[in-house]
C-alpha cells in the first residue's frame, strides 16, 4: 500500500479520536414519570392562587326576589288590581290581608312584606279604605250601587255648574257600569273630549230643550269661522257685548314649525378691490409719459 495513504489515514484516525462526540439514547417510558413537575399543594388558608369564577345563579331575578323594594310594589299594585276588578263585579264587602293575599295567590310573601302591607301601604292607599277590625275594602272616586245614584250625581254637577264625569271615574265607581248607562238611555249624553280622547258623561235635562227656528239655524251656519282662532272669536264677542263660555280643559300648546335656513351665499372680496384708490391704468397714456419706455 502506498505509505502516502496510510499517512493520511492514520492522521485521520488522530483528529477522529480527538473530536468528541455525543451519543443520543431513546428515552425510557420511566424518564417521562420522572421529568413530570410535581404538584403544587393545595392551600389551606383562605386566599387561593387561582381566581375564583363568578357564576350567577340560575333562575335568580332581583327584580321579583322578595324582599326588594320593586317585588314590595308589584304586590300591591297586584292587590289594588284585585280589589278594584272585584268591586266592578259586585263584591264591595271588606276582605283581611289574609283572604286578599288567599285570592290574589300570594300567600308566600315574607313576614316583612306582609307588615308592610298591613300597616304602610294599604291603609295610605288612596285607592283603599282601611276600617277599624283590620279589613280592607276599595274606595273609588264615586261610590256609585245603581243606576239611579249615577242619574243624581250627574244631575247635581249639571246644577253645580261642575259639567260632566269621566266614564272612567264611572266605571271604577259603579259595578256593572256599562249595563247601567244602557238602561238610563237617553238621559245621558257621551261626548268625547278631543285632546285626550276620554269619553265624558253629561246630565241630558229634558226641561232645557228648545226648538230652534230653521232659519236661525242656517243663519248660524253660514257664518264661517275657519279663518278665525279663539282669541279673535273672542275679541268679537267682546266688541258685541256678548258674554263667552271660557273653556275649563287641558290646551295643548301648538308646536312651533322651524324655520328652515336658506343657503346664504357668502361675499368674497375680489382681489385688488381695496386697492381701487391707489392703482392707475396707464394703457391710454403713451411712452413718453411712462419714462421714456417702449411698450412696443
């Protein structure tokens, strides 16, 4: 063999044993156990590391949970409800908090709700009337039994001067109100008020009904008051010496239309106006007269 090579080789070998190398072994299924980190004991204090999720319980609603002030009044305005349906019908005889919290299906509200109804709400109530034993009953704004209590009490506004009630006081006051005012017939008269569109009762007296010529009656239509407001009306009567029926009810003011802004066109100064004093044209004069320089 050539002794070239076996030189090289040898030299070979040297810078081979010099280099040190590094053997990679598999990993055994022990060395997995062994690399895993160890678990964190568990505090025993109070404070824990981790945050604790904050989860609402379910079916929860603050807004009917007893004891808060809103599920405090939806009890009562439940109760009132209750009471005056119930004196609409016919029953007007006083009920205990008990039988009241018994029909209305109430029964399990706190003790301090109950208190509550028992000694504040109720009895300061506008709309109930508390008597001496402890019992309950409605109290409308007319106490009305039949038909002929509404007949006087229309009657007596009408001669009071006091005009009409609202069907709505009526129907609140007087049990089975709409067959009432059916039986009285044309004794009473309905007018719906234009504002709010509320139904009013009138006392329809027979004993002021007069028959008026038909030529006054078309004299009092042809007249036209379209184009004229109250204020105006009134001004006239005024001038007339004729007394007017000044109205009671609710005016609703008008509403005021804005007025739309046109698009003004803005004035921009043209360039050299403020200068009309000092500039001079010298197209006219000749070249002489510019000093002697040539324009052309």
């Amino acid at each position: 063999m050539d002794p070239a090579l076996l030189r090289e080789r040898e030299a070979f070998k040297k810078r081979a044993l010099a280099t040190p190398a590094v053997e990679k072994r598999k990993p055994k299924p022990d060395d997995f156990a062994a690399r895993k980190p160890p678990k964190k004991a568990k505090h025993s204090g109070t404070f824990s590391a981790t945050k604790p999720k904050h989860t609402k319980p379910s079916g929860f609603d603050y807004k009917t949970a007893p004891g808060t002030s809103q599920y405090k009044f939806s009890v009562l305005a439940k109760i009132i409800n209750y009471m005056k349906t119930r004196h609409q019908q016919g029953f007007t005889h006083p009920l205990l908090l008990e039988e009241i919290l018994d029909e209305t299906k109430q029964l399990t509200v706190p003790s301090g709700t109950k208190n509550w109804l028992g000694t504040e709400a109720l009895p300061n109530n506008p709309k109930i009337q508390s008597l001496p034993d402890g019992r309950f009953v409605f109290k409308p704004k007319y106490n009305l039994k039949d038909k002929k209590a509404l007949l006087r009490l229309l009657d007596k506004h009408d001669q009071n001067g006091l005009g009409g009630i609202l069907l709505e006081d009526v129907q609140e006051g007087l049990p089975r109100s709409e067959k009432a005012i059916k039986a009285l017939g044309d004794r009473v008269l309905t007018v719906t008020r234009p504002i709010d569109k509320k139904k009013i009762l009138f006392y329809n007296d027979k004993d002021c009904q007069l028959t008026v010529d038909e030529e006054i009656q078309k004299l009092w239509r042809s007249v036209a008051v379209e184009s004229m407001d109250e204020k105006k009306i009134e001004e006239y009567l005024n001038r007339q010496g004729i007394s007017f029926v000044q109205d009671t009810g609710k005016k609703i003011a008008p509403v005021q239309k804005r007025k739309k802004v046109g698009n003004r066109k803005r004035k921009f100064k043209t360039l050299n106006d403020h200068m009309g004093n000092v500039l001079v044209d010298y197209t006219s004069q000749g070249a002489s007269e510019l000093g002697g320089i040539k324009t052309g």
